[in-house]
C-alpha cells in the first residue's frame, strides 16, 4: 500500500467522555492514534481538544499534531485526502495508509460505520467547519454524512482498527496490540513458545523507560554469557548454555515488540538487533568449537569452527548488503532472508533463516553433543550464504530493498 500524499490530513475527534486519554500498553490511546497517523505518512495531523485540556497536551506532547479547540478559528485543511477518526477508533497505521490511499470518487464519502471516514477536500470545503459545529458526543461521521453522500466503495478491512469505548475495553484493545506484533514469517516454534513468553514481557516492560536498544543489549549480554558454558563439553554446563541461548533468543524478540509498541524504531536499532543476533550465534559457534577441540585435541573442530563462524558473518553482510543497507525505512528489520520474487530458493534461504534451530542446541547440548550442532552449522552456514548468491545472481541488478 502506497504512502498517502504528504497534503493528507488526519483528524482524530474527540468525545466528553471515553477513555482517549487512558494509558495503553504505556501510551493514551489518543497519542497511539496520532503516532500512528504520523508513521501512516500523513503531513497534517488534528487533534478535538476534549474536556482535559491540560491532559491532551500533555498526551500528545512532542508530536505534529495540532490542538483544535472549541470556538477556535477554522483551520484550513489543505486540499487532498481527508481521514477523520471517531474518538473511540484505535488505528494500525496501515489500515490509516488504506484510508489515505483507496479511491473516493469526487464529493463522496469513503465511511467504515461510525469509526472513520475519508474524503477528497477541497480548499473551500464546509468540512473542519461542520465537524468543530457538531453538537457536543455527537459522532464525527454523521455529521459528514449531512454534507455528503455515502461512497458505495468498501472501506480497508476492519482488522485494521479496533473500537475501544470504555475502559472495560483496554483488556481487549492490549491483546488486539500484542497479537499485532507476531509475525507471518515466524517459525513454529518461535511463534507458539517464544513469541508467548516475550509477548508477556513486553506488555509488563512497555510502560517503564526501559527502552528497545536497552533490550537487544541485555539479551546480546546473554547470550555471550550463554556462549561461555559452551567452553566445556560437559552436559550439564552445555545444557546451561542452551538454555541461556533460548533466553537470548526470546528475550531478542521484545526489543521489536517494544519498538512498535512505543512507536519507537530506528534504524540504529534495526542495524543493532540485526548484527547483535550474528555476533551471538558467532560466539556460541566459536566457544563450542574451541570446547571441543579442548576435550578431543584435534584440529577439525577449529576448522568446524571457522567455517560456521565465517559463513554466519559473510551471510550476515550479504544480507546487510543487499536488504537493508540501503533501505529507506526508518528502522531495518530483518524480516525476510530476501526480498526478490518468490521461488523454491527464496523460500529455502527464509526456512534457513529461521531460528527454530537454537531448540535443536538445547536437545542436543542435553546429551553434551553441541558439537554435532557445530557440524551442521559447518555445513549450513556457507550453504545459506551460496543460496544467497545464487539468487542475487538470478536477479542481477535487482534491488532487494
């Protein structure tokens, strides 16, 4: 879905009452909305001042949005798309994006029921008037619908908004929120036993000051604390380390969870989550081989070594290189191992990427075998990065950004 017009404008309502103003997951629904607005790519955002005006500035303190408050002039909304937002409405930004960019035909009204509305305003358009006249609790939609016709067009899936009217509606609207975070791409078990654990998490962490970069440096310190019990090839210290290596890899996941709850990613922090992942499969790599040439004295578990350690970080490059080094996003995310047509290779180098393997670490490392796991990482590692390549030079001169 294309970005909308940097002339779109949002205008998110306000009611006497509600609970615009309570906090969600460690933000009020209202500055929720606003951020979203504002990821969603719109270049004017409206905020109704309701009945707490010394709350709603302060809830939406350092956004673009601008107050409009009541007997206050007109604004003059600049012509293009027009998404107005009932006081009850919780976006995603990309069902806003879905609004901003979906075809109205002229003088008509795109309405998804009383939630929100889009239109095509025009310069001297009675729009900002009629709706700052309505009468006090008096939905946003209706009022529009005085002044003009409904569309017969279908408004964006309703997956993509959720009406919270009532406080007894937050329980609801967190779920709604944390089931948003879990990606299709996820293997099985990171998304039926990982993405549980680091989801619960995260909800407890998303309204202390703890912050996203925070979170990937805690679970990259333990993780490199995880890859030191892989010094011994004793069972009980490598099934330690396997365990710690599972907590890494959960708790790797609530830094993105809480950047998206926070509204808080960058690219910093996608470029920090990606390589601290590496350095820590690194780390684990090369522990266990030193471990095992300890217990065996023979050189092939170093060369074990080298080739799992090598292949992970030239893939990583690879990867960076070509998928977000020059992304224009404002956080990188490692989502897909690449981002060209979809084919049998493609889909092997993502199933490659997934890191389901590390449960296969903990089983083995049970019975003090981590270093059959170094085996296939020997073996692994230098065949993702040849799948790689090998799509890269499938499509030449394509961008995977």
């Amino acid at each position: 879905m294309s970005a909308p017009s940097p002339r779109a404008a949002l205008w998110i309502c306000a009611s006497p009452e509600g609970c615009r103003l309570d906090s969600l997951l460690g933000l009020p629904i209202v500055r929720r909305a606003v951020l979203a607005g504002k990821r969603a790519g719109f270049g004017t955002i409206y905020v109704e001042e309701g009945g707490r005006s010394g709350d709603l500035a302060a809830a939406i303190a350092e956004t673009p949005a601008i107050v409009l408050r009541r007997g206050s002039p007109t604004p003059e909304i600049p012509p293009g798309r027009l998404v107005v937002l009932s006081a009850t409405a919780l976006p995603q930004p990309s069902w806003l994006r879905a609004l901003a960019s979906l075809p109205v035909e002229p003088g008509r009204l795109l309405a998804d029921g009383s939630m929100a509305a889009a239109l095509d305003a025009a310069a001297d358009d009675a729009v900002a008037a009629s709706l700052l006249a309505r009468p006090v609790g008096a939905g946003p939609v209706e009022a529009l619908r005085l002044l003009r016709p409904v569309s017969e067009a279908s408004p964006p899936p309703p997956s993509g908004r959720l009406e919270v009217a009532s406080a007894g509606d937050l329980p609801a609207a967190e779920r709604w929120l944390l089931a948003g975070l879990v990606k299709e791409h996820e293997g099985f078990m990171s998304r039926h036993v990982e993405r549980r654990i680091s989801l619960a998490v995260s909800r407890r962490l998303a309204a202390t000051r703890i912050t996203p970069n925070a979170m990937t440096l805690i679970s990259v310190a333990i993780g490199v604390v995880a890859a030191a019990f892989f010094l011994s090839t004793r069972p009980a210290m490598e099934f330690a380390g396997a365990l710690l290596f599972l907590l890494h890899s959960i708790l790797d996941g609530c830094d993105g969870e809480l950047a998206r709850l926070k509204f808080a990613e960058s690219r910093f922090g996608g470029v920090l989550d990606f390589w601290g992942d590496n350095v820590v499969h690194s780390a684990v790599f090369t522990a266990i081989a030193i471990g095992w040439h300890r217990a065996t004295g023979e050189t092939w578990p170093v060369a074990a070594g080298i080739a799992a350690v090598g292949g992970t970080l030239a893939s990583a490059a690879f990867v960076y290189r070509t998928t977000m080094a020059n992304s224009a996003r404002e956080g990188p995310a490692f989502v897909h191992a690449t981002v060209g047509p979809s084919s049998a290779l493609s889909r092997v180098a993502d199933a490659l990427a997934q890191r389901d393997f590390i449960y296969l670490v903990v089983l083995l490392s049970a019975f003090g075998k981590a270093h059959w796991f170094l085996t296939a990482a020997a073996i692994g590692a230098p065949l993702f990065l040849a799948v790689l390549v090998a799509l890269a030079a499938r499509h030449p001169g394509r961008s995977f950004s």
